[in-house]
C-alpha cells in the first residue's frame, strides 16, 4: 500500500480515541508513505517503544494532542526529514533522543505548556534548517550555542511566547542564522550589552514584548545584515 498522507486518531480533543493496544503500528511496516500524522491518541504514552519502529522511513512526522512524556526509540536508518510534536507532555526538550534523527531538516516543539527545561543539548544534526520551539514554558539560561552542537545550517530559530531566556551572546555554533523569532518571552541580555555581535547574517530579529529595555548603543552591533 501507497498513501501520501496517513491520519490516525481523531481531528478533535472532545472523544479522543482510548485503548490504545501494544503493537497496533506494526502493521505500517507494510505501508509506503510521506507524511504520518498521529492525533489526539489517549493512551499512547503506554507503548512509545513501538512508536518510530515502523515509520522510521516517513519523510514527515506530526505528532499532536497525545500524552506522550518522552520520545520513542529511534531507529539508526530513521529518514526522518520533519517533525512536530505539538500539545504533548513533555517536561524537558528531548534533545539527545532527537538528536538520533540525522536526517532532520524541520524540527517543531510546540504548545507544550509543561515543557519547561532545555538542559540536554542537540548534536551532530547538520541537515536541520528549522528549530521552532514557540508556545512553550522554557526557562533557560546560555542561550544559545550551548544548546545546539555540530548544528551549522540551523537558519531559523523560534523562541517565541516562553517564560524566561537569558543570552549569553555566544552564537558561535549557530552563527549562520537568518531568523530570531524572540518575541513575547522575558529576556536577559539584550539591552545591556552587544549579544547579538555574531549573528552577521541575521535578516530577521524579533525582540518586541520582551521587557528588553535598550541600554547600550552597542546592543544592536553585529547585525549587518538587518
């Protein structure tokens, strides 16, 4: 079997689906697809072992509305290209479990209001373009070449709508950046001192409602291509 696109579980949160039974997705190991979306699934969280075990060849994973704590294991012939966990139960950004897909180009992590710590780092992903991790309640500090590692095509950065970020003005590891996205999320660093200095190719920076208050004449200072 062939299909572009595969659904499985409901389009809305009002009946989630229960019961989910041990081994249920082996049977998508004889199925061809693009893109696997899993919605809205109560229960899943029993049996996440099983989760990437059948999909691993999927070139687009979303995963919205499911219970799930902790990401599955990863298959090292994974050929996953982009991923979206949205509205899950993440308390910690799953950094080294997702750093197993090497070939991740897309990464998003959103509306996950639990989600508060960015502890573990992400390594060795040199495909990833897009890390979007807005809508979230990240609390962190050393932002941000502390948290990405061997990373250097990350081109699109979303922080937006978090708690609490403290910059560091090392950008070292993520220094070809086009796009900031900041907003909405209290910050400290910017305005007291030039932390943006390495961030030459930045062409978008969005600060605004951050209670980022400009102090410096040099806060702006690295960003040539604005």
């Amino acid at each position: 079997l062939q299909v572009s696109r595969l659904t499985v579980g409901e389009f809305s949160n009002s009946e989630r689906l229960q019961g989910f039974e041990r081994g249920i997705l082996n049977g998508l190991c004889q199925v061809q697809m693009e893109e696997f979306v899993l919605i809205y699934f109560r229960g899943f969280e029993d049996d996440t072992d099983a989760l990437f075990n059948c999909v691993g060849n999927v070139s687009t994973i979303r995963l919205v509305g499911l219970g799930l704590k902790e990401i599955a294991q990863v298959p090292e012939w994974s050929k996953v290209k982009q991923l979206e966990c949205k509205k899950c139960s993440f308390e910690e950004v799953p950094a080294l479990k997702l750093s197993l897909f090497k070939e991740l180009r897309v990464l998003r992590i959103t509306k996950n209001k639990g989600l508060k710590n960015f502890k573990q780092k992400f390594v060795g992903l040199g495909y990833l373009e897009v890390m979007d991790l807005s809508e979230n309640s990240l609390t962190f500090s050393q932002c941000c070449s502390t948290q990405f590692q061997n990373c250097p095509n990350l081109k699109h950065l979303n922080l937006s709508f978090n708690s609490n970020i403290r910059l560091t003005g090392d950008f070292t590891n993520v220094k070809n950046l086009l796009y900031l996205d900041l907003q909405h999320t209290t910050l400290f660093g910017p305005g007291s001192y030039p932390v943006f200095l390495s961030l030459q190719s930045l062409i978008y920076l969005d600060i605004s409602h951050t209670k980022t208050e400009v102090k410096s004449q040099c806060t702006f200072c690295g960003l040539n291509s604005l």
